[in-house]
C-alpha cells in the first residue's frame, strides 16, 4: 500500500486528491525579515502544485526567475551578468525538499527570497538516525524518509548518489565565493539557508581587487588574503587557507601565483631547511613566503595618476584637501606633507591621486590658481621618483 502511494506522489495527473499539500510556495520578500499586518512585505507569493516531477520541473523553472542573474558594471566599462546564487546549490537545494519531505504532514515546501538570503524550508524534522553534525561534515552520511521516491529520482537521472547532495550544496556555494549555507531543524520542518554574501569581508575585497587584472582562481583569493597587511605565510598557511592538503592542488595554485609575480619567497630551500633544523621546526611553518604588487599591475600604474599641489594653507587637512579636489573626479587617497613656514605664513605640500587620466587633467585645468583660504595654489601632474 505505502508503494502505492508513492507511485501516486510520483506520477498521478492530479496529486492532491491524495496529497493536498504536495507543493511548492515561492515567496519573494522585499527586505531581510518577514512582516506581518500593515507591513506585510511579501511582493510575489507564487504556488505550485502537482506530482513530484512537475513539482521539480514548475517550482524550477518558477524559481530561476527570481535568482538566476544580477547586472553588474563590471572594471572593463561593461555590464556583467552573474549569478545571484549558483544554480547548483539551489537546485540541489530544491531536489532535497522535494524528496526528502515529509507528506504526510498539512503543510507544502516554503521558499522565501529575501534580499540577502533564499530559505528552503520543507516539511518534517531531521530523521533521528541523522544530526545537523553529521550533516555538515560532509562526510555522505544519509538516511532516506521516502526511498522508493529517491529510488526512482535516482533511476531518472535527477538525484544521484545518497549523501552527496549536501556535499555539492556546499561546494556550489564554496565556488561561488558565498558565504557557507546554514542548516537546521525543529520538531516540524528542515531548513537550508543559502546566503548572497560573499566570502571575503568588505575589506579583504578590496586588497583582491588590487589583483583584479590577474584572474585569480578562488583559492588563490584565500591565499593573498592572507598575506594582507604585509603578512608572510608559510607552506603551512597556504594549506589551511586553502583547506586543501592535495600536493598537486597546492603546487598548481602556488605556480600561478609565482609565475605572476605575486607571491615571492623571502627564504630560499636551502635556507629554510637550514633554519629548521637549527631552530628544531618544521619547515612547512616557517615564514617564508609574502605578496608583492608586479610593477606592471594596473594598481602601480595608478600611483602615476596624480596631481602635485604647492601653496595650500598650512592649518589645512587632508579631509578637506579630498573634498575640494573631487569636484574633478575620484580620489584615490591624498598624501599630505607636513606644514613649512614661508615668508607669509605656513604653507603644505600635497599630492592628490585620482582613479583616472581625465580627473587628473581636469584638476590641472579647473583647480591651477585657484584661492584657498586667501593663498593661490599651484596644481601640476605628479611626476614620481625613479626608483
């Protein structure tokens, strides 16, 4: 009897004569809470019903619409599509719910897009053979609540293996660069949260950006985040940044690194076994290895994309230098010299770095003898030093 009704969840022409709740509910949210009454946020609230396979293929299909894509304007000058989230999380996501739910509870799968996160939350607690643990250790553990349905899913090419699914989640959103998913459980449901931010904080982002020019891989990202501030790494460093011990791996993305000249050695073989052996350590966690800016990178480049100014008011400060200098254009940073005393008072120096060539000749043209605070300033293009 209870294959019966499998087979009925599977292919019937209308489930819920039998299966009321066999659903999917998408609802887009606008903001990152659900609101109730008066402020009841949910702009689109979409239901699909029907057996498991146009469950799988409507609530897909329905669900793409909502997170596949996003614009960006990308450092070429041109507009980038790229995904919100990878579509194999989500759709190993979907898969998951859809066969692993419990169908005999009066409730459908809920999906809620908030603007920082998607939550699939599907009906039924954890199975008590199982752990959130367990779970994310990815280690395969898996225990079926429906298996003649993931039998025939498995037959049709749409789950594969048992216990991988959470492992290809994870991975998914690891190679998307998204923070880690979230996964939990009560009494009544099993939920995976997939989140849109990324991996690197704010100000990680902006030390890669640095090497945006060079196409790094993903794990040569968690590389040179580690080297940020001037930090050296050792071998050892390198390995649990990457949170991978395959030789091949590290000798690969370590290559890369070198052969671009990012990533030098402060220490040579030689000198590193010598210096583990007098020091009784072990060569793997020596120090031996930092990051350096190629001189052709785009970033060295842009030191030259400056402007030199003579004559500003000695009490002036560098906030107010910024202010009035990015009426031309974007400022990269000002470097501002310390007051000197002339013969009408104190006088700075400053040099005032833009993001482009026509900020720089725009500040030239319009800002050159202008009056700051009664003193006519002196504004030239930044020549630096031969090194």
């Amino acid at each position: 009897m209870a294959q019966k009704y499998c087979f009925l969840q599977l292919f019937a022409k209308d489930s819920r004569n039998w299966y009321p709740h066999s659903s999917v509910r998408i609802l887009k949210v606008n903001g990152t809470k659900l609101k109730s009454g008066e402020q009841y946020n949910v702009v689109s609230d979409r239901g699909i019903y029907g057996n498991i396979f146009e469950l799988l293929r409507k609530a897909w299909e329905e669900l793409r619409f909502f997170l596949a894509y996003k614009t960006e304007f990308g450092s070429d000058a041109k507009f980038e599509q790229k995904y919100v989230y990878p579509e194999d999380a989500c759709r190993e996501a979907l898969v998951n719910a859809i066969a692993h739910r419990d169908y005999v509870a009066q409730s459908g799968i809920e999906i809620f897009i908030f603007d920082d996160r998607m939550e699939i939350k599907s009906p039924g607690a954890l199975l008590s053979t199982m752990s959130l643990e367990t779970l994310r250790d990815l280690k395969g553990a898996h225990e079926s609540r429906n298996s003649t349905i993931a039998r025939i899913l498995r037959e049709n090419q749409i789950m594969r293996e048992l216990g991988e699914r959470m492992q290809r989640i994870f991975k998914a959103m690891e190679k998307g660069e998204l923070q880690e998913p979230e996964i939990s459980t009560d009494d009544r449901s099993f939920s995976i949260t997939l989140w849109k931010k990324s991996v690197f904080s704010p100000q990680q982002m902006q030390w890669l950006n640095v090497f945006r020019e060079y196409d790094l891989t993903r794990l040569q990202k968690k590389i040179l985040v580690c080297c940020m501030n001037g930090n050296q790494i050792s071998q050892q460093d390198i390995i649990d940044a990457m949170n991978d011990d395959d030789r091949n791996t590290y000798d690969r993305e370590v290559t890369g690194l070198r052969k671009a000249g990012i990533l030098t050695t402060t220490m040579s073989n030689s000198q590193a076994n010598k210096f583990a052996k007098n020091n009784s350590v072990e060569k793997a966690k020596i120090a031996r290895f930092k990051v350096t800016v190629p001189a052709s990178s785009s970033v060295n480049q842009q030191a030259k994309l400056g402007v030199f100014v003579r004559n500003l008011p000695g009490d002036i400060n560098e906030y107010e230098v910024q202010r009035r200098f990015e009426s031309c254009g974007r400022v990269r940073n000002v470097q501002l010299a310390a007051p000197r005393n002339g013969y009408y008072g104190s006088y700075r120096f400053a040099t005032v770095f833009y993001i482009s060539k026509q900020a720089v000749d725009s500040a030239i043209e319009e800002l050159d003898g202008i009056e700051v605070r009664s003193r006519r300033i002196d504004v030239r293009k930044y020549i630096p030093k031969a090194t």
